[in-house]
C-alpha cells in the first residue's frame, strides 16, 4: 500500500534559481555558526564551495550585464549583486542586486553612505 503522505517537508518544486539560493544559505550559515578553529580548519572545503558555487551560478544566471558584480546578490541570491550597501544594525557592508537596494531603501533599512564630495576640510 501506498503512503498518501510524503515524507518531505516541501512538496512543491523548486526553481533552479531557489535551489541555488538555498546553496548559498546554506553555506553562509555553516560558516557563521564555525568557531575560529573550525573556520582556519575548513579553509580547503570553504574555498572549494565558493568554486563550486560559481560554476553553479554561471549555468543558472543570465549572463552578466555590465555594472553587474560577479557574485550574487546576498539579500535574494536570484541575480547577479550591482550594489554594495550598508544596512542598519550590521557593520559589515552588503553585496545586492538592484530591486533589493530599492526594497531595504523602501524599508527604512539602508544607512545611506553621505556623498563623499560633500566632506570638505
Ligand atoms: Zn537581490
């Protein structure tokens, strides 16, 4: 007899896109959660899953537009980052695609870096 009920915790399909951005979660959180040890221990595999992680985005991706970064946007990881922001609350600074910049910006999120022209001395 059949089981009516899947064992899955997701039934519906994933877009490559999705599955990709799942990847790179997933990565980002395995080396968030690694203590300082096990960072300089896992050096090889790290550099070794940013690779493998490239070669995945190249075949998913459209090809890159000029303006556009090689990596993926760090918010959406659905195209291709043009934009590098801060956002409130965080100290390092935020690789993203457009739409993303717009969506934090509309969100009160950004910390607007101040034109750089205007600091005079
Ligand atoms: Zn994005």
């Amino acid at each position: 007899m059949k089981k009516q009920r899947s064992t899955s915790t997701t039934s519906k399909r994933m877009t490559r896109k999705q599955a990709l951005a799942v990847l790179f979660r997933m990565r980002s959180q395995w080396i968030e959660d690694q203590t300082m040890q096990q960072f300089d221990a896992t050096a090889p595999l790290r550099h070794e899953s940013f690779d493998a992680l490239d070669v995945l985005t190249k075949l998913v991706f459209a090809p890159r537009q000029l303006g556009q970064f090689t990596i993926p946007c760090k918010v959406c990881y659905q195209r291709y980052a043009e934009q590098i922001v801060y956002q409130q609350g965080e100290t390092i600074s935020t690789w993203c695609c457009t739409p993303c910049r717009d969506c934090l910006r509309e969100e009160g999120k950004l910390v607007e870096a101040p034109e750089a022209s205007s600091e005079v001395s």
